[in-house]
C-alpha cells in the first residue's frame, strides 16, 4: 500500500507499507522454509529553491530470518544556468541472505571416494552497502551527456569459507566441507560517462564508459571484477515500421579465483557486438513487433579461463554466437 500527499508548500511525501509471507520447497535446499517479511518506507521531496530540491527518504525491513534493517537515502539536486545539473547523494542498502546461501547443501565427488560438500549457513546476516556518489549532467539539442564519481564501502560480504578438512595423506588445507560466511568488507570508487545523442531525423547513438576498481579489506583479489567497461550503440529508424540497432560491448581483463582453487587465473578482455532488426505490425490499438536478434556477431568470447588446467571443460567453453526470432504484441 502506498499513498502521495502534498502536505505543505514545497513538500511531496510519498509513504507505504509492505507485507510479504513466502514459502519455499526445493530440491537443491534442506527442509521447508516459510519466511516472512514487513517493510515501511517513506520519501520526502523538499523544494529548497526555484532550482534546488532535496530529497530524503528511509525505509525499514523486519525480516523473520535475518531480523531488521534500515536505509536511509538522501540526494540534493540543483540546477545550473545552460541547462545543467548537478547531483550529490548518500544511500545505504542491503543484499539479504538467498535461500541456497542459507540452506544449500550439495556434494560435489572431486575423485574415487573423495567429495566436497557444499553447504549454507542459516546465521547468515545481509551484505551491508554505503554509497556515496556525485553528479554532472548537460541537456543540450540533440541528446545529453554526463560524468559521475561514486564511492561505496560494503560490509558482511558473503562468500565461501572452508570449514573441514582432509586429513593426512591428502595435501594439507584440503577443503572437504565449505560453508557460506560473512567474511569481511570491501571498498569500490570510480566513474561513469555516459552521452545520448540524436545524430539526425532517424538516428541517434548512445554511449557509456565505466571504470570500477574493487578492493577486499584481507587483500584478496577480488574476481570477475573487470575496471573497464565501454558500450557504445547506434539505433535508426528506417521508416514508420522498420527500425535497427547495433551495439559493441568492451569488457576489461579480470581474474578467477573460486575457492583459492584457481589462484588469480586471467579472464581476457573481449568485445561482444550485437544486432537487432524489428518490423512494427497491426494497429496503434494493437501494436505487434517482429524482430530479429543476435549476440555476439562476429564471433565468440570466453567470460571464465579457458586454460586447461581450470577444470570443468563445461565451464571452458565460449560463449558462442546466438540468433533468436521474437514476436511481441498486445492481444
């Protein structure tokens, strides 16, 4: 439930409730869990001046599981002569426990009478996400184009940690029994450009630089954490019912290290380009779209190692071209 009033002269609140029950029965969990969950939230709009507003919000989570949360969030924003703006926020958030992080258990055999069971904790408490972060942004004719810097400190983190070990003869620290965890915190900053522009009557680009650089409090490398991600798009209009996109997608180098069984094994950058052709059909009533789509164009790319001694020869394996027909509208 949720309402919007505008209680005094430069003030827009909106406020609700919510109230979730879920139960859950599952093959890969242990037993049958009912969880439920109430939240309460409310967000203030505040007009400070003709080109100043600031807005506040706070929301609580009481959780039957994990107990209660709250976040707060704040964000001021002031408009600039020449059709800028500019942006400041503060925000903390949570990621709660999944069920497989609290009640997975899997054995997983490693060789003739050897296995490692993964397992999960119902202790778990929620990953915790502080957030800093600043804005520039310029409207012009044709489209905008904007930088932001952001900080975020994260706490709680869960992960693997090995909680049984194998004894003798097997290699010492040989993991037999490893458990999800909060293990420790983490800390983020970067930047993030992003530009849309309409070229021309029928077409217009978009595109988007990120850098990210992740750090773990123990020193541990952190993976599948790439710096640098760049995606740049073109979408035309051909005519009233034919329209196009292409799009390349640059992804940064990074590392695998699952478990500390594969320690920092390199991910190489690689660039995807994607395609799509759509024919608008039916009326303005009825509109239906028939498309045609494909990932990764001109060829393949790996997201994990692809070195032979990573392992499962599954996991090795390309991500390969895919070309798919869809067909959407409304009945």
């Amino acid at each position: 439930m949720q309402q919007q009033r505008q209680f005094a002269r430069g003030h827009s609140i909106v406020y609700g409730i919510s109230y979730r029950s879920t139960t859950t029965q599952s093959t890969t969990i242990t037993g049958d869990h009912p969880e439920t969950e109430e939240g309460l939230y409310a967000q203030d709009e505040i007009r400070l001046a003709r080109t100043t507003t600031l807005f506040t919000g706070l929301r609580l989570d009481n959780h039957s599981v994990y107990g209660v949360n709250i976040s707060p969030r704040v964000t001021l924003l002031h408009h600039l002569p020449g059709r800028q703006t500019l942006r400041a926020s503060y925000g903390s958030a949570f990621r709660a426990p999944t069920l497989l992080d609290q009640f997975w258990k899997q054995s997983v055999p490693l060789s003739p009478g050897a296995s490692l069971t993964l397992q999960g904790a119902a202790n778990l408490q929620p990953e915790q996400l502080a957030s800093f972060e600043a804005g520039w942004r310029k409207d012009v004719k044709r489209g905008f184009y904007g930088i932001s810097l952001f900080y975020s400190s994260l706490s709680q983190l869960i992960g693997f940690r090995p909680i049984a070990f194998a004894p003798p003869p097997a290699p010492p620290y040989t993991p037999t029994v490893i458990a999800r965890s909060n293990l420790g915190s983490a800390s983020s900053y970067g930047l993030e450009m992003e530009s849309e522009l309409r070229l021309s009557g029928t077409l217009s680009a978009v595109m988007n630089y990120a850098y990210e650089s992740l750090s773990f409090s123990d020193g541990t490398t952190p993976e599948l954490a790439p710096r640098h991600k760049v995606n740049i798009g073109m979408h035309a209009t051909f005519s009233p019912r034919w329209d196009g996109f292409l799009g390349a997608h640059f992804v940064g180098a990074c590392v695998y290290n699952r478990f500390g069984q594969y320690p920092d094994a390199p991910i190489r950058p690689y660039v995807r380009v994607d395609a799509r052709l759509a024919y608008r059909v039916g009326t303005a009533a009825r509109p239906w779209t028939v498309a045609l789509s494909a990932t990764n164009l001109f060829g393949s790319h790996y997201e994990l190692p692809d070195q032979p001694q990573f392992g499962d020869a599954n996991r090795r394996l390309p991500v390969e071209r895919t070309v798919y027909f869809s067909l959407i509208g409304a009945l």
